[in-house]
C-alpha cells in the first residue's frame, strides 16, 4: 500500500483543502486518481487513516528489530512504510541478555533441583514407613 500522505507531501492531519491543492497539483495520474478515491472521501479516508496508523506502527516496530527490506524492495510502493533500522532504539542486546539470565536460573533450579528433589522422597517415605510400623505395632498390641 502506498502512503497517500507521504507522496503528496501533506501531513497525516491535512486539512481536506491541504488535500484537495496537494492532488490537483500532482503530476502522476495514478496517484492522482487513488488520492481522490481514497482521501477525497470521509469515509475512506477514515478507514484508511485507520489502515495507515497501523502499517506506520509495523514499520516502526520493525525498524526497532532492525528488520528491513532487502535492497530490491527500495523506492518500491510496498517499501513506503518500511524505516531504516533504529539501531540506537534496537533492544535486541537487552532481550538476549534477559533471556540468557531466564535460562540460567532455570538451568540453576534443574541443578539443585533433583538432590533435594532425592532428600524429600527418602524423608517421607521414612515418616510414612514410621507411620505404617507404629500403626501395625498398635494393631499388634491390642
């Protein structure tokens, strides 16, 4: 999908007077057409200002996971919503980091895990087999 309001020049928030001047003076008959279709109408504009904000969100979303189109894609009407990678804003190091310390606790709690896991069986196998030898010893009795 194209960014009608990148490739007229115009802002998301244009004025329907912004618009109607931005694609009276466009050169490209194409773009022309579909901005008039799709802007010059209330209610196609609003669905796709909806559609807009979302496909702006996945680019900026992408962006940040420094996922990008490959080079064949550039100046492509798909590419209009992709951004460059936003290494600074990237929290790929800190998501590995997070996961590295998830798994260690894990591995940790695994490791310690069995041992104990040994001692509490014995120890109540002990009491259920003292329980069981003092009931049978007072069955016994009477």
């Amino acid at each position: 999908m194209r960014d009608l309001y990148q490739r007229l020049g115009l802002p998301n928030d244009a004025s329907d007077k912004d618009i109607q001047r931005a694609i009276e003076a466009c050169h490209h008959n194409a773009l022309k057409a579909d901005a008039r279709i799709v802007l010059g109408e209330p209610e196609r504009r609003e669905e796709y200002d909806a559609l807009h904000g979302t496909l702006r969100d996945i680019g900026l979303l992408r962006a940040r996971l420094g996922l990008t189109h490959g080079p064949f894609w550039q100046d492509n009407t798909a590419n209009d919503f992709s951004l460059p990678p936003d290494n600074t804003g990237a929290r790929h190091d800190l998501l590995i980091a997070r996961v590295e310390r998830a798994v260690g606790l894990h591995d940790g709690w695994r490791k310690w895990r069995a041992p104990w896991l040994l001692a509490m069986l014995l120890i109540g196998a002990t009491v259920l087999g003292a329980a069981a030898g003092a009931a049978l010893y007072h069955y016994w009795l009477v």
